[in-house]
C-alpha cells in the first residue's frame, strides 16, 4: 500500500478532501523523523513505537577489495509493533 492509496482511504471514510488528509498524513511523518532524530521515540498506543536503535561499532568487510573498515557506532530508527498490532496480523494474515 502505498502512502496515496492510504491518503485515499482515509478520505473516503472520513469524509475529508485528499488534499487535507494529505498534509495531516505528511505532517505526522515530518513529527516522528523529527522527533526521532532529535532523540525522542514516539510512542502510539495500540499501534506501535518508533524508536531509535543503538548500534555499536564494528569491523567490516569490503570484499571488492579485500579490506576490513571500521564501522563506527551510530543509531538507526525502528519500529516495534504493538503486541495487540501483531496479534491482528498473525491471525488475519495467510501464508
């Protein structure tokens, strides 16, 4: 699903014009990256967390050139479903 289709569902079952649904769903996403990269997780009860992820540093390999380089620490964003989001998936879901 893509963030157009989603736009368009929200519209037809709120009633609202693509167009303000659009910037409230725009709006939302510039929140949680700003609140990420300040430092700050965000957490939706009911839905999920989006938090930041702490990686240490690390030897990496360049294979192309048979090298090791050193990755340093950093932190990467996440995404940690609710236990009520995942339980929906898991029992909706068909392999």
């Amino acid at each position: 699903m893509t963030k157009a289709e989603i736009v368009a569902k929200i519209a037809v079952k709120t009633g609202l014009d693509k167009k303000d649904v659009l910037t409230v769903v725009e709006h939302f996403m510039d929140e949680v990256k700003d609140s990420l990269a300040s430092g700050e997780n965000v957490y939706l009860r009911g839905f999920g967390s989006f938090i930041n992820k702490y990686r240490a540093e690390k030897i990496g390999r360049n294979i192309s050139k048979n090298t090791s380089i050193k990755i340093p620490a950093h932190y990467i964003p996440a995404f940690k479903p609710s236990k009520t989001f995942v339980n929906k998936v898991k029992d909706n879901v068909k392999p």
